[in-house]
C-alpha cells in the first residue's frame, strides 16, 4: 500500500482505522484502544505510529493481539530525511529535555528545603543558599523548557491536548514565580528587614514548588498514559 493511501483509513466516516508501524499496516478498527480513529486522544488512525509506539510504555506488543490484523507492507518511499527526522535521531540518542529537566526540578526542591530550614532556624547560611538555589534553578528552567518544547514538535507534532496544555500554562506560571521572587531577592539583599517583602518572597518559593510537580506529573502522563 501507498502511504498517501493510507491516510483515508482513519476510522471515520465508516472507514477502517489503519495505522503504520515500521512500514507495515495494520487494521486497529477492533481494538478498544482507537475507537473512532483516535487513541489516547493525541494519536489519529491513516498515520504512521512507529516513533509514537517506540516511546510508549507497552512498545509494539499490542499489534499482537487478536483485535488487530497485519494488512500490507508500506511501499518504499525514496525522500530525502527532513530536518525532523534529524533532530529526531538526536533526541532518541541523548533525550536532553528528560535530562534537562531534572536540574530545575532538584535545585528548586533543595532551595525550598534550605529556605524551610532559615525560616525555622534563622540561620542565614540556609536563606543564602536558597537565594542561589533559586537563581540557578530559575535560569535551568530556560533550556529544560526549549528542549522540551522541540520535543512536543518531533514526537508529537505540537498536538495540543489537554495534558500539553497542562504542562505548558504550569511551565509558564513556574517561571513567571521563580523570576519574580528572584527580581526580588536580587533587588534587596536584606529582604529579612522588610517582613512584607519577606514574606511575598517566601511565598512565591513555596507556591513554586506544587507548581514545578504538577509540570512534572503532566510530563509523567504523556510518558506514562493512562
């Protein structure tokens, strides 16, 4: 089969759902897991799921079942590899947006720990290290957000769910807090002077950090659907 052809199988209308997968085809209409054409509500049938199955939890051990029949192979196609399919293959080596993302995530956890400690403690080693935690986790954010956000682009062509749109409106309120309370402290190296500044300080710390778990927890859906 052609690819081009492929694409009106996309389970509606009364169409069969087809999907690609390592240049072979196979008919899914059956399976419980694409009704109507549409998986997961990200994925859509007449499209090639090779990368998308290669990423998922459960790999390619599904095509097996009784519910889904291996129809043809994929005629060859002579194209010139995109600039998707190059980043691609960088992505698949290194994953720098998995790796990236860890920074932000341990230093703004630490720094709210040490902040924590000062607030009980007053000692004003814990506040100093909270100050550059929090500098450091703020500017950590930036590559762990572009990376990401290439990422959405090649695995799964910018499709706006409501699990992206989740991670991306928390990815922005993260780094509009951590910015302002960093502005903050810069702008006032004695902040524990002024108890209301101090205090609006802290608090943009703290809210920081359910926010960063809930970027996290949405990046642990698309990884692991439920």
């Amino acid at each position: 089969m052609k690819r081009k052809d492929i694409k009106k199988f996309n389970g509606q209308n009364g169409q069969p759902a087809y999907i690609i997968y390592k240049n072979k085809v196979y008919d899914v209409t059956n399976s419980r897991f694409w009704k109507n054409g549409t998986h997961m509500s990200r994925h859509k049938a007449g499209e090639d799921m090779t990368d998308f199955i290669s990423l998922a939890p459960h790999k390619d051990e599904l095509l097996k079942r009784d519910n889904i029949k291996y129809i043809d192979e994929v005629e060859p196609e002579y194209a010139k590899e995109t600039a998707k399919e190059k980043y691609r293959d960088i992505y698949s080596k290194y994953h720098p947006h998995p790796v990236l993302i860890h920074y932000p995530m341990g230093i703004l956890y630490f720094g709210a720990l040490m902040l924590l400690l000062y607030v009980i403690t007053k000692n004003s080693n814990f506040e100093t290290t909270a100050y550059y935690s929090l500098v450091v986790g703020t500017i950590s954010i930036l590559p762990a957000g572009v990376t990401g956000i290439i990422s959405w682009w090649i695995n799964y062509d910018m499709v706006t769910t409501k699990i992206f749109k989740n991670k991306l409106t928390f990815s922005v309120l993260l780094i509009t807090l951590t910015t302002a309370a960093s502005i903050i402290r810069v702008l006032n190296p004695s902040i524990e002077e002024s108890l209301n500044l101090f205090w609006l300080y802290v608090a943009l710390y703290f809210v920081s950090i359910p926010v960063l778990t809930a970027v996290a927890f949405n990046g642990g859906r698309i990884t692991w659907p439920n």
